[in-house]
C-alpha cells in the first residue's frame, strides 16, 4: 500500500491511482512505468510520513534514499546517473547546488524548486516562482525550516 | 569573467526588457543558475562550470506544483553562445515547443 497522508490537498488517494493488473493466477503482470507526476506524489507522501530527521545530512540522505527507492520500486529502471537523459528516471539535484543561505538553512536549487534543509533536520520543498509550498516538514525538534 | 557571467552579459543586451535574475554571487568553479523571464515566458538556465549549459522553458502557471521537480534540463549547450541563441529562440517562440532533451556542442 502507498502511503497517503493526506495533509497535501493536491494528493490524491495514491492506493487508489496505484492499480496493479493481477492475472487470473494472481501473479502480476508487467506494467507501464507510471508517470512522474504520480511518482513525485508518492515521493512527497513518504516524506512526510518518514519520521523527522535530526540533522541536515540526514535530511538530505533521506531525501535522496527516498527518491531512489520510490524510482527503484515504480520504475525499475537502473539507477545509472549518466543516463539521465534517456532513460526517465528522476535523480536527485547534485550535491555542488548546495548553498548555506543562513547559519542553520542550506537550499539546493532545482529547475524549478527549492530545496531548504535545516540543521535540525527540517525540510521545505517549494516552487520558484509561485512560492507554493510542496512539503513542510519539522525536525525532530519540532521545528520546521524557518522556525530554528 | 566565468561563460555564465558571460551568458547574463550577453542576454541583458540582447533582450533589455527580460527579467535576469542569478541565483546567487559568482563563485569560482561553483554552478549557479539563470532564470530569464520575458513576457510571459521563463527560461530557466543550470550552469556547471566543467560541462556547459542546461537550458529550460519551464511553465510559469503549472497546474501541478510538483510538476518540473528533479527533472533535467531540456537542452545542453557546452558554449555559453549557443545556449543564449537557444534561450532567445524560446522566448521569441509563438508556441511553446515540445519538450526535448537534446546535448549539443
């Protein structure tokens, strides 16, 4: 079952979307990668159910573990970086786009998101333009990104 | 000057009227990014110093904020040249392209 915590308005109930075709011998049969829409839906639901994370490399560890399994279970394509421009697997940003905006805030930059991780562990995840926030999670302090 | 100091240069001359914005200070052998936006259109540019230039047109109204999140760049560009003519072919385009993962140079 995938998780569905239901605290993001836009996420629909994922076990419902997540239909997988079982034959008459209740094997399953092989089916078509879903899109990247639902995987990064899945994505943020794991994170926010995934208990607080302690410190910014934890953070950051668990956003990267999280994205390659949920790539690794819905896609199965191989977790192969240098094919990224073919083979449609998500990767995570790399590393070199980390940058410390505050004593406690590190942002990673994507193409069209922010990433913030806090010292505490905290993790907000928003869009560029509109702001909109994607995901909002504390540390295990209890306090989110901008509350340190 | 580094090729994306170079490229911001280059694009502040070309299209005056474009909002340029660097995602933060040059820093010697660090990425950085370019958003470029024009009228409606943003074009959004990844720098990595040792591999050229990742350019996007991403949607500035998107139905689904989610979507765009770690996904690559749409075209790369070794010289910081044609990645410019690249992002002034996506902003004077009348119709948005369809998305294409294309290296060049």
């Amino acid at each position: 079952m995938l998780p569905n915590s239901g605290r993001s308005p836009w996420v629909p109930s994922l076990s419902l979307l997540w239909i997988v075709p079982t034959e008459e011998d209740g094997s399953s049969s092989a089916m078509a990668i879903p899109p990247k829409a639902f995987r990064l839906k899945v994505l943020v639901a794991r994170l926010e159910q995934h208990r607080p994370f302690s410190s910014f490399h934890e953070a950051y560890q668990g956003l990267i573990s999280t994205l390659d399994a949920v790539e690794d279970e819905l896609t199965g394509i191989p977790n192969c970086p240098s094919n990224w421009m073919v083979d449609g697997r998500l990767y995570p940003p790399q590393r070199d786009h980390l940058r410390q905006i505050l004593p406690n805030v590190t942002r990673l930059r994507a193409k069209e998101h922010y990433i913030f991780i806090g010292a505490n562990g905290a993790m907000e995840i928003k869009d560029v333009t509109t702001d909109v926030v994607l995901l909002s999670k504390a540390g295990t302090d209890g306090r989110k990104v901008w509350e340190q | 000057m580094n090729d994306i100091g170079t490229l911001y240069r280059a694009l502040q001359q070309e299209i005056p009227g474009a909002d340029l914005k660097l995602d933060g200070p040059l820093v010697e052998g660090k990425p950085n990014w370019l958003d470029v936006f024009y009228l409606d259109k943003w074009v959004v540019v990844e720098w990595r110093p040792s591999q050229g230039f990742g350019v996007s047109l991403n949607q500035v109204k998107k139905e689904d904020p989610l979507e765009g999140l770690f996904a690559g760049p749409d075209f790369i560009f070794a010289d910081w040249a044609e990645a410019k003519d690249q992002i002034l072919s996506l902003l004077h385009a009348e119709t948005q392209p369809e998305p294409r993962r294309v290296a060049h140079g």
